[in-house]
C-alpha cells in the first residue's frame, strides 16, 4: 500500500503541466473571475452583477423573449438562466407572463424601472469595457475577442 501511495503522491509530467499555468480551460477561468470581479465592482453602484446586466441586455435586444429562447442565446442552461431571473423580477426590473402562443412558456419583458437601470449601468459597462480595453497593447483586444470566439467553437 506504501508503494502505491508513493505512486500517487508523484507528480506525473501532465499534472506538472498544469500546475504551470498550461492549462487553456483553466487559465480561461482564471481570467474569466478576475474580469467578472471588475465588471462586477462597477456595476455594484446600479445593484447589479455583469449577469444580471447581461440579463436585461438580452431581453431588452430580444423584445420579449421567452426564457428558453434567451437561454439557447446565451448558451445557459434555461433552469440556471431562470434563477438569475429572480432577483430581477423581485427588484420590478423584470416581468414575465405565460406565452400567449404557448401557457407553459414564460415571455420576459423589461419594466420601466428595468429599463432605466439598464440604461444607466450600461455607461458604468463602457468603463469596465476601457479598463480592460487599456491592458491590451493596440489590436490586441480584436485578437483577444478573436480569440475567445474561436475557442468558444470548440
């Protein structure tokens, strides 16, 4: 049992690999927190996270989604997209009402109040957007977003 504990407690070239940073999936999520920290902290002020935003931003381009179209939009799962909707719909910045096509289908449609607080997080949005904008050298951003999308396709 000794020998195999020793075995285990090796590091094997794969696993040395990763723990340099090598990982693609992991230094994704690394980047992926640290950007939603910063979106986060500057939409704090307007009592929203970037999910939320993104959120009303999808209803808003959408007009009048339903919740599985928007999920199948936002590549989320529809009872995930459908839990970040509470807060939204507790706050009056969401409402949802059955389908008139299909009862059992709920069509999401901002209320004024939603739509004011969106516009109004959006110019909050824009700066996290320059921040993260001035830590790329020119162009870099475009290959950056190139990037993402390509791995995206995966």
């Amino acid at each position: 049992m000794a020998e195999n504990e020793a075995q285990h407690s090796e590091m094997t070239p794969e696993l040395a690999e990763v723990m340099t940073g090598a990982c693609y999936c992991l230094a994704a999520r690394k980047a992926a927190r640290k950007l939603v920290r910063l979106y986060d902290s500057a939409l704090a002020p307007h009592g929203l996270t970037v999910a939320q935003f993104s959120s009303l931003a999808w209803i808003k381009a959408m007009k009048r989604p339903t919740v599985q179209r928007m999920a199948d939009r936002m590549e989320l799962d529809q009872s995930a997209l459908s839990r970040g909707l509470v807060p939204l719909e507790r706050e009056g910045l969401v409402t949802s009402e059955p389908d008139p096509e299909d009862g059992r289908r709920k069509v999401l449609r901002l209320t004024p109040k939603g739509e004011a607080r969106l516009s109004d997080a959006a110019v909050a949005w824009k700066q996290a957007q320059r921040q993260v904008e001035e830590t790329q050298d020119d162009g870099g951003i475009d290959d950056l977003v190139d990037a993402l999308s390509r791995l995206g396709a995966v």
